[in-house]
C-alpha cells in the first residue's frame, strides 16, 4: 500500500473541524513534505515523528512522503497532529496494518523518543470528532480523564508510539479510562463566616449571586473586598453537566485543566494581576488568539481587584464581553470566538494614596476624581450594583454580631436562583441579569406607579436606558430574595440606590 490516512483535529478556539491526514509514499528523493497551510510546530512535526518512528525501532521509509491534511484550504498548527502522522505513514508504508484507523482519531504530539504528550484542547477537539461521526480516539494517557468526559466514543489512552502501533497490530490494548467519582463540591472553598462586619457589602454580595449581576466594591484598604469576591463562588449553584463541560473545554484550550480533576463543577473564581495585557485578559497570542481572563471565567467570577490600577485600555475591552457573554479575536488566520458570560466584580480604593480612614487621605479632590475615572461611565453603566466597604472599628462578634456562614446565604441565593429560573425557563434564561430589556418592560412590564422612580431618573438624566433595565433587572432579583412573585416601588427604589451609590 502506498496511500493511507488517519485523522485528527484543528481547533479554532472552541470549534474543531475534523482533518483527514493523507500519506503517500513514493515518486521521488526521499524527503518528507506536509502540505496543507502547516504553521510552523506543523511543519517541524516530520522531524519529530521520524525520529520518534526509528526511537520506536521501527524503518522510517526511505523514499519521497507526501503528507496532505485536508481541508486543503484550512490553516492548521500546533502539534497535536503527530500521533496520526506518524501512524498514516507506517500505514502506508505496510509497517502496520490500517483496519483499525478508519474511524478513529488521534490526538496527541510526539517526543523525539516516541512518547505521546498531551495538547492544549483534547476535550472540544474530541467532541468535534464525535459530532462528525468518528466514535474511536487515542489520546495521551495523561490526557485519559479529560477526554473521556466526551460521552459517546470509545477513548483510548498510548504512552508511547509503540503501544499504538502494537494496538494497530492486534498484539495488544491500550489504557481505557477509569471512572472515579468527582466531588461535588471543593472542601477548600472560603467561608462568608469570615469576614467581619460589612453588612451592606455582604447583602449586595447575596444580591449578586441570587441574580448573577456585576458588581463594584470601593473601599479603604483591609475592609474585606477580595475576601467577600473570594467567597462569592461558594454562593453560586454548582455547574450544570452542560456548563461544566464548557468551562472544562475553555480551561483545555487555555492549557490551564488541572489534570487530577479534569472536570470544573464549580463556577472559576479568577483574578488577573493588574498588570495583565489586554491579550491576558480577553484573550489573544500569536497565531489563533488563546482565552483569556475573560473567558476563563464563564459561568463563574472575574474579580479586578485594584481596578482603577489595569488602565483605561484594558478595562474599556471588557465592554463588549459583559454586554454580549462573547469574545470575538480577529486573526490573519481567521475569527475566533470564546464564550465570556461571567460575573464581573471590580473592587476599588477610593483615592489613590487609600488611607485605612477618609480623615487620613493626602488627596485633592481632583486627585480623587481623576482616579476614580479611570472607570469609564459607559463600563459603570453595566455594573448593576455599587456598594461602599467602611473600615472596621471593632472584631468582637459581640459588637460586629456572629457573620452568617456561606451555607445560610447559599439557601437563600440558591431558592431565589430557583425562582428565577421557573419565571424564565420558557424562554430559555436562567438569572435575572440574562433577561433583555423589552422582555422586562414589555412581557413582564410593572405597574407605572412602581417604575415612578426610574421615570423621574431618566428624565433628569440621572441614568441611562440600559441603567433603567439592569435596575428592572435588580429589582426582580431583590423580589426573588423577598419571595415575592413581582418587585414593588420598595424593590425598584432600592435598586436604583444600588447604582447611585458614589464611589467617593
């Protein structure tokens, strides 16, 4: 035989395309040629898998090898490619027999001594087989638990190019997973009971996990804001199946899935340095852009902590992620596209020399306006509650009161969140902050004596269109807390109070 082919995957950013790998063997001066707009790491593949293939003691082909991954027309990279190069060129060159490669894909990248290695993105390039029709895989065995999260195929994990061409040959089977149990929850989340005092800034906390709304913290430091954002995860309800295998399959591509628990069922609690890049934070590279903060965070909370500090220019970025729940990266190589639907809480100081009390700031009041509008109003337009940490004057329980624990808070977000979901379940949205607009003023509108406040708002300019829904929006979340069926003129007022909080 001297034309063989085997398959794989190219993956741009979640979606993957299946590619048919095609060897032959013969023609011309021995040289290895991979056709097919190879990046780089592609084109370096034929050196690896040669000397992987003679590392393995098996003859590499000593005539001309033409290697086509088709669509011819797609930009491919990465080295994901090797385990199936390799293996269409032994095919070809009748070293191994080819039966067991129809239907099978191959996912992994080859050391110089025929070792497989993991890639970035295993599980979305394996559900992209899947849904192309290939029902077999063969992996890395130290990618093994993270792909057999693809229901559906059967997967097989290889150490080394050997054991697969051994598997190839009938003469022996590869690792097949074993299903161990994933808690369900993680013992190391932080507990609300920590945190001393700050009851305005608890409240709006269980506000913003019972609606899923963003959120600003300003406040001296040693107040308790990266304490509360730390804590908010354990608020939120655990990932559904479908959420967690999609916060698993960003978390792949990013290269950051902790190998001994493939699959996040908790919402991602991530929180860049201020001194992330703009590609760090919504994503980016070189090549096809790489997810970033933004994305990384999907069905969980991206905190900014010191956020006056990440700059105008990567603060603005965000704009577009926390309005659609979407990162779109435009490429030479083409467009990709992350989902970034998360809960954004920022947290502030409110002057830039942040005294432990007001009385001690050395600022101006230009200093202190000047800092405070690096948060741009269009960004603050989007952020639903704002709410002022003070500093702590005592820590006995006994003046501060005993702090209720994650758990009581939980129930409560977790009852509301269920409330919600009933009300929005035909339509398709799970929390308050996902409902539109039109759909609260037109299918859901309230009572004009209810929305008074919001009226006289707007007509004093006091706050925007999209201020007055994420004010419906709050509003539906405090009547939810309430366990009310619909907000009242209490509810809407309170959530307008929410948003006119002054960061100063």
């Amino acid at each position: 035989m001297a034309l063989a082919r085997a398959w794989s995957v190219a993956l741009f950013g979640m979606d993957g395309v299946l590619v048919e790998i095609e060897a032959d063997i013969g023609g011309g001066r021995p040289v290895t040629q991979i056709v097919g707009l190879p990046d780089a790491a592609l084109s370096e593949a034929r050196d690896r898998v040669r000397a992987a293939v003679r590392n393995s003691r098996e003859k590499w082909p000593s005539q001309r090898i033409t290697l086509g991954l088709s669509p011819a027309a797609l930009p491919k990279g990465g080295s994901g490619y090797d385990l199936a190069l390799a293996c269409a060129v032994l095919t070809a060159a009748t070293v191994v027999p080819g039966d067991l490669l129809d239907g099978t894909v191959m996912i992994g990248e080859l050391a110089l001594d025929g070792r497989v290695r993991p890639v970035r993105g295993a599980l979305p390039c394996l559900l992209a087989a899947r849904n192309a029709g290939l029902r077999r895989a063969i992996v890395a065995d130290s990618a093994l638990a993270e792909a057999s999260l693809v229901g559906g195929m059967d997967v097989l994990g290889a150490s080394n190019l050997a054991s697969v061409l051994a598997w190839l040959r009938g003469d022996e089977d590869l690792i097949r997973p074993q299903k161990a149990p994933v808690p369900s929850r993680l013992p190391s989340v932080p507990d609300l009971a920590d945190v001393v005092g700050q009851p305005e800034a608890r409240w709006a906390i269980e506000v913003a996990a019972a609606g899923g709304h963003h959120m600003l913290m300003v406040g001296p430091p040693g107040t308790g804001k990266t304490m509360l954002a730390s804590r908010m995860p354990g608020l939120l309800p655990e990932l559904t199946p479908e959420q967690a295998l999609e916060v698993t399959a960003i978390h792949s591509v990013a290269g950051v899935l902790p190998a001994e628990r493939p699959l996040i069922t908790l919402p991602p609690f991530v929180a860049p340095h201020h001194s992330t890049s703009v590609a760090g934070l919504i994503g980016g590279g070189p090549g096809l852009a790489k997810p970033g903060a933004v994305s990384k965070a999907h069905h969980g909370i991206l905190f900014m902590d010191e956020a006056c500090e990440f700059g105008p220019q990567r603060l603005e970025a965000l704009r577009t992620a926390l309005e659609e729940g979407e990162i779109r990266l435009a490429r030479r190589e083409g467009v990709v596209r992350y989902p970034a639907r998360c809960q954004l809480i920022l947290a502030v100081n409110p002057c830039p020399c942040a005294p432990p009390r007001d009385a001690d700031c050395s600022c101006s009041p230009h200093q202190r306006r000047r800092y405070l509008a690096r948060l741009s109003g269009p960004l603050m337009d989007r952020v639903d509650l704002r709410v002022r940490t003070r500093p702590i004057t005592a820590m006995s329980s006994v003046e501060v009161g005993e702090p209720e624990s994650t758990g009581v808070v939980r129930a409560r977000v977790a009852k509301a969140r269920a409330r919600a979901a009933a009300r929005w379940a035909a339509r398709g949205w799970h929390t308050n902050a996902q409902v539109p607009g039109p759909a609260l003023r037109r299918e859901f509108g309230l009572p004009k004596s209810v929305t008074a406040v919001l009226d006289r708002g707007l007509r004093a300019g006091a706050i925007t269109g999209r201020g007055a829904d994420r004010c419906l929006r709050v509003a539906w979340t405090l009547a939810d807390l309430a366990d009310l069926d619909r907000p009242g003129a209490d509810h809407v007022a309170a959530a307008l109070e929410f948003r006119d909080r002054r960061a100063a």
